[in-house]
C-alpha cells in the first residue's frame, strides 16, 4: 500500500456507530491564498477509529502530521484514509509547508477530500 505523511490543520474529529459499523471522520482546514480562493477552506478525511483516542480536544484545532493510505474511491479515483497521528518529533517530515495543510512530505497530486466511510467493523 502506498503511504504519505502530511502536515495538516486538524479541527476535529468524529467516530459513529451505524448499525454495527463504525465509521470515523477527521475535519481538517487547508490555508488559501491563491487568484479564486482565499482563507481557510474545510475538508473531511475517512480515518481510523483510534485515531479519536489519539488527539485531545483540549489541543484542537492545531496542527498534526498525520500518516495517511491511499486507496481506491468511488468512480475509481483515489481517495485518502488517515492512519495514525505520528508524534511531533517524527522522522520524515519532508519538505512540508509550516503554515499550511494537506502538504504532502512524499509529494501526491491526491486529493485530501474523501466521501467514503472511515473504517468498517463488524457488529
């Protein structure tokens, strides 16, 4: 499977059960500047179920690297799933931007907005 690390704005994050499944959504924010959009612009990311027992809400929103899998989406573009959060003294933190999000450490023209459910459990 093939992996990234990014450095990214996390505003929250949400887990919910559904009929036996659990599906997990991480809320990020990407910093704007350019000729047709400005500010700060949300974005969601399916994610793994733990990853809710790893941030603190005390410490949100606030900036993470975070270990994503790409993997395939609907209409066969690929979509990422987050991972884990990785510590701040993490290796590999790449070239990333220190104001932005979404900056991709291994470079990946990706797109961080997924529609799928996060994670899938069995009841």
């Amino acid at each position: 499977m093939m992996q990234q690390v990014l450095d990214v704005d996390v505003l929250g994050i949400r887990r919910v059960h559904v009929d036996g499944n659990t599906y997990t959504k991480l809320y990020l924010a990407e910093r704007v500047d350019d000729g047709d959009v400005k500010g700060v612009i949300p974005m969601t990311m399916p994610a793994d179920p733990k990853l809710v027992d790893q941030l603190d809400a005390t410490q949100l929103p606030r900036q993470h690297k975070l270990r994503v899998r790409l993997q395939m989406a609907g209409g066969g573009k690929t979509g990422m799933f987050a991972l884990e959060v990785l510590p701040d003294d993490a290796a590999g933190n790449g070239g990333g931007r220190s104001g932005g999000t979404a900056s991709a450490a291994a470079g990946s023209g990706a797109s961080a907005s997924a529609e799928a459910p996060a994670s899938r459990k069995g009841a």
